[in-house]
C-alpha cells in the first residue's frame, strides 16, 4: 500500500521537470548572504539546493557574504561597524577582520558543506588568481568609504572553466587593486558582475526578507514580479532604502545588461532556491525587463 505523502512527493518531482529542463547546462549566481546564514539547518538545506543544482546539469555559482560573522567579530575586537547606504565603511583595521571571517572562516565552512553532499566545490576570493579586480570606491557625496572597491574587471575564463570541470566555484566578496591591496566589495555587486559576465541565465539574491515589498514595513505588500522601470520608481518614491538599495541596485544592472531574471529571496526559509525556481509561482519577487 502506497502512502499518500509519498505520491506527493512523486508529484512534487514531476512538477521540477519542466523547470529542471529549462536550466540544464546554463548558468545560475546565487548570492548567499546576511541572516540566511544564521540558523544551520537552514544553511544545511540552502547547500543542498545548490548541490541539487549540479547535480541535475545547472552551473550553480555561489557568492556570499559575512555582515553578521563580520559585525560579531568587530564587536569582539571592539572595532565600530560603520555604514553608509548600505555599505561597509572600512578602515585598516576593519579590512583585516573582513578578509579573516570572509576567506578564512565562511568561504571553507561552505566549501566543506558541500563536498560533504557530494558535489565538488572549491573555495575563491576574489584575490584568487586575479577572480575580482577592482579599484578604489569613491562615493558621491565624498563620504571616504575607506577599503572599499568597485568592480573593474572579472575573471570570467577562470569561473567558466571551474563550472566545465565539474567544481562549484564559492566565491567570497574581495577582491584586489593592480598593486595587490586588499578591499571589501558589497556581495551583491560581485554576484551580479559575475552573472553579467559569464551571461548567466539566473541570478538569485538569497536574503532575511520575502522579496520587495511595495510597503517596506508589511510583509503582505510582497511583489511578485516587477519589471526595472517599477523598481527604479519605487527607489524615488523611498520605498527601498538602506541596506536594500546596493541590492536592488546590483538586481537592476544585471537585467539591463543582459541577465534574463533575477530572484530576491528568503533564504531563512528551508530550501529557498528549489521552491523559487522548480516551482509555478516561487516564493520571492523575480525581476525582468
């Protein structure tokens, strides 16, 4: 006698397939980042999503960041955590706590995780053979940020090869100038500048929110799609603001440059990336042109 709870699950597969077909042999960024990283069952099932993505012929690319790890660590040492618009003002100090938690601690712990599930995985940062090159960022209203960089070129050749002999690249948020210095880059624009580069079908913003709200404040207000226009409308209205703008901001500069969609997502929910993009209607705001 065969269970109903069983069936389902048949049935679940079964609904994946077409979805599953679509994305074999094409490119998907994950960026992975904030308090999805917290609870470590939840960050158990988000490495067996992306596993699950190898696995059935996608070429899952993982890219995460640290804030939480960084700002408990900073806190430790009794160093500020300083912001502005979102992003990290970093000093001397700050950069060295930066590139300790971000390469030496996070990047291997999810290395590790998914090499236990099967799949083979290698740790980058964007030192790495040159992954990220970057120059100094210089914001607009001449607020000095620090050891902060702006993207200037990425390593694709190296990525790409990476996916063909069967690895999961992981990629931390640093990268380094012509001289070799170190800088902390905002994870969500790494994510996107990879997924520019390489051409990407997908890029997913995993994070500690459903998606964008059309009211910042009610959960209720979710989007579930939005095209670029929209968001930048909503960006003058101040219905995104503050740590969503780089976010948002790296979600629209991949559509307009050639990415077809990108997914924000809650990742503190188990297995975020599955019910997302092998599912009818997902479970977060995807973006389009």
């Amino acid at each position: 006698m065969y269970s109903e709870d069983l069936i389902e699950k048949a049935n679940i597969i079964c609904e994946a397939l077409p979805y599953i077909r679509e994305l074999a042999g094409k490119t998907v960024v994950i960026k992975y980042g904030g308090n999805a990283m917290n609870a470590d069952h939840i960050v158990n099932t988000i490495m067996q999503d992306v596993a699950m993505l190898k696995i059935v012929g996608v070429h899952p690319i993982l890219v995460h960041g640290g804030g939480p790890e960084i700002n408990a660590m900073l806190a430790r040492l009794n160093i500020q955590s300083k912001f502005h618009n979102g992003l990290r003002i970093t000093d001397a100090q700050t950069m060295e706590v930066v590139q300790m938690v971000m390469s030496g601690k996070i990047n291997k712990d999810l290395t590790s995780r998914l090499s236990r599930l099967g799949v083979r995985a290698i740790g980058l940062c964007g030192k790495d053979a040159e992954c990220t090159e970057v120059k100094k960022m210089v914001s607009p209203d001449g607020v000095d940020l620090g050891y902060v960089g702006e993207i200037t070129k990425i390593n694709a050749e190296l990525i790409k090869k990476l996916c063909r002999d069967d690895y999961i690249p992981v990629i931390a948020g640093l990268g380094s100038d012509k001289e070799g210095m170190s800088y902390n880059i905002n994870a969500d624009t790494v994510a996107s500048e990879i997924a520019i580069a390489l051409s990407a079908e997908k890029l997913i913003f995993l994070t500690d929110i459903d998606g964008i709200r059309a009211d910042r404040d009610d959960p209720a207000s979710l989007i579930s799609a939005v095209t670029v226009s929209e968001i930048n409308r909503l960006i003058q209205e101040k219905r995104i603001s503050d740590g969503m703008l780089p976010k948002v901001a790296a979600c629209a500069a991949g559509i307009e440059r050639g990415i077809r969609k990108v997914h924000i997502i809650n990742g503190t929910i188990p297995h975020p990336i599955l019910l997302e993009i092998f599912t009818k209607n997902g479970i977060g705001t995807m973006i389009t042109r």
